[in-house]
C-alpha cells in the first residue's frame, strides 16, 4: 500500500515537474506572434542549449563582440554575407545563393540545424541577425532563430559567458533547388513592373528624413544618391519595432498589428532601405507577424537611388489609412495602393501614416 502511494506521488510529481519543463521550454517570449518559433528567449535558449541539432551563431562584427560570447557560439560575422561593387558604386550587396551556402558549411550548419543567430543590443538588437535569418529563410531552411536582444538578454537571464568561440568541423550545405525561395531576393527589374500593381506592397523602413528626401544616403564612394523613396512606397522607421531604442525589446503582436495598421498580410510586401540591414529586420518582423510573402529588396537604396540607373523617385509621403490589421495569412482583397493612397507633397508633408521615430535616435546605417 505505502509502495503504492509513493510511486503514485512520484508519477505526481514527475508529471508537475515535466509540465514546467515543457512549458518554460516552449516559451520563446511570451508575445503571441502568428510566427512565434522565429525569436528565442535567453530562458529559452538556456533549456535548449545543449540539444544535438542547435546551432548558436554569434553574427556580430569583430569591433561589437567585447571578447564575450555565449557558450557553444560559432563566430559568423554577418558581413562575410555581403560584398562591395565598386564599378557599379554599391556597398552591401548579397554574396548569391551559391557563396551562402558555401559560409554556412564552412561553419558547420547543415540543413537539418536549429540556427539560433545573436548580436547584442549596441549594435541594433536583431538588426543583423536578422539579415542571416533572411539568407536561411530564402535557402527555405526550416529551423531558425533570432536570440531577442542579442548577448545582452542572456547575460541579463544569469547565462555564462566564454571568451573563445566554438570552432566547428565544416560540413556541406545544399538547399535542394526546388526548396530555395528566390523571390525573396529582388532587384530593381523585378520592381520596375510591379509598380502600381495591387498585390505589392512596398515598404520603405529607413528614417523620415532619408524618406522624404530630406536626409541624403551615399554610394560606395560617399557621393550622394538620389533623394527620395520609390514610387508608392510607406514608411515604417525600423526602429519603432522596438519597444524603447535603449531596450531594444520587440514589440508586443498588439503593438506591431497597430504600428502595421494597413498592410495586408495576405500579399506581398517588399522591403528596402539603404544597403539591407535595416530592411532585413523589417523584413524578420513581418516574417515573425506571419506575413509569407515578405520580399527583401536586397541592394535596396544603394541601386534605386544610383543616378547612373534614372529610377523614378518621389518625395511625397504615402499614407496607409486603414485602421484595422487583417488577420494573418489572409488573402482578402482588402489592399489596393492607389484607392488608399493619400499622398503628400514634399518633404514638408507631416501626418499620416508614414511614421518615424520620435526618439532621436540615430542608425547606424545600413
């Protein structure tokens, strides 16, 4: 009778005490994101640590990691993900499917890996992990991450630090060509087009004044691009996604639904700003809030504001006048760019929904 009850009271307890594992190992951040499995929390991270198939990858560049990495991190500069074309004046272009697929192996992520990628909270907190996270998601790789506020929240959660990296044995990496989602890698030909065209949606992230035409951004060579935003373009300052610019938290999914206020889920939204980076988190946020069809305009303003190429441009300010956030993944025809347009003229144009951070904070480019 007594052996009865106690392993009774031991299957009690180990049930409660499995119950609290899965649920404190399931938590990614406690924000009810359509795409929830895409951010993971410090806590998170510390249950899942030492699974077989996880990858850390520390994304951050030599002069922001302070010698301080997470246990296990492979150092994976995301900047090895880009090159520069000086005969066409442009910085930060994607290295092609090819070469990423060539870095990947090199350090020791296979197809099968869940990739956590982390920077810290100085350097634009998720900002440039998010721009990995675009290149896994264009390979169609199934599992992948974005640590929130970098080393900064797993330090905060009582995570150890080491000062040397993990230095991984290579492997190969092949997406199967069928699995490679390259429409998520665009350039001013395909735009070109599809100016006009209902079911894209173009989303401008840099600051108000880059927006406008107010505020400049340069070529390779530091020469100023044409000012202004592609035609029918909105803007969504990157850093509004954040909760304060010194905490660097993302917004709750209520949050984000209201700032997004106007975009249909259910279409495609191509995003740019001036060489990728900033883009690339706009992009993760909407991938996070279930947008499928998000497209990253990789060489961004660096190729569109090139002088040499006479892209159209235009400084009045686009608004998006819907008040309510469709449900995600809808395919509801409740977008049209031109009958919900109100534009602006000039870089003195103030309401509406073109929004911009009011902080002061300053980017670090990109």
């Amino acid at each position: 009778m007594k052996n009865s009850k106690l392993i009774r009271y031991v299957a009690i307890a180990a049930v409660l005490l499995l119950g609290v594992y899965w649920s404190a190992a399931s938590a990614i951040s406690g924000k009810d994101y359509p795409n929830a499995g895409f951010l993971a929390s410090a806590e998170w991270l510390k249950f899942h640590k030492n699974d077989a198939s996880l990858v850390i990858v520390d994304v951050r560049m030599d002069k922001y990691s302070e010698g301080k990495l997470i246990p296990k991190a492979v150092r994976m500069p995301w900047q090895q993900f880009q090159y520069d074309d000086t005969a066409g004046n442009m910085g930060g272009l994607f290295v092609g499917i090819g070469r990423a697929q060539q870095l990947l192996g090199e350090h020791g992520i296979s197809r099968n890996d869940t990739v956590v990628l982390y920077d810290s909270v100085k350097r634009d907190g998720g900002a440039t992990s998010s721009y990995i996270f675009w290149v896994l998601d264009l390979l169609g790789h199934k599992n992948m991450k974005v640590l929130e506020r970098g080393i900064d929240s797993w330090i905060e959660a009582g995570g150890e630090t080491v000062s040397e990296p993990r230095k991984p044995e290579a492997v190969f990496y092949q997406a199967p060509s069928g699995e490679i989602k390259l429409r998520k890698w665009v350039k001013a030909g395909y735009i070109m087009p599809r100016l006009g065209d209902p079911y894209y949606q173009i989303l401008d992230v840099r600051s108000r004044e880059e927006y406008l035409g107010a505020k400049p951004n340069t070529g390779l060579d530091g020469t100023a691009l044409s000012l202004g935003h592609i035609p029918t373009a909105y803007n969504n300052d990157y850093t509004l996604n954040w909760t304060t610019p010194e905490i660097k938290a993302i917004k709750p999914y209520a949050a984000l639904t209201e700032l997004y206020s106007g975009l249909d889920p259910g279409r495609a939204v191509i995003l740019y700003c001036h060489s990728a980076r900033r883009g690339s988190f706009g992009y993760f946020i909407l991938r996070l809030m279930g947008f499928e069809d998000a497209i990253l305009y990789e060489p961004s303003w660096m190729e569109w504001g090139n002088k040499r190429y006479y892209h159209p441009v235009e400084t009045a300010e686009n608004v998006l006048t819907r008040d309510t956030f469709p449900e995600a993944k809808s395919t509801s025809a409740v977008f049209n760019p031109q009958a919900k347009t109100n534009r602006k003229s000039g870089a003195a144009a103030t309401s509406g929904g073109g929004r911009s951070s009011k902080s002061g904070y300053v980017s670090c480019g990109g």
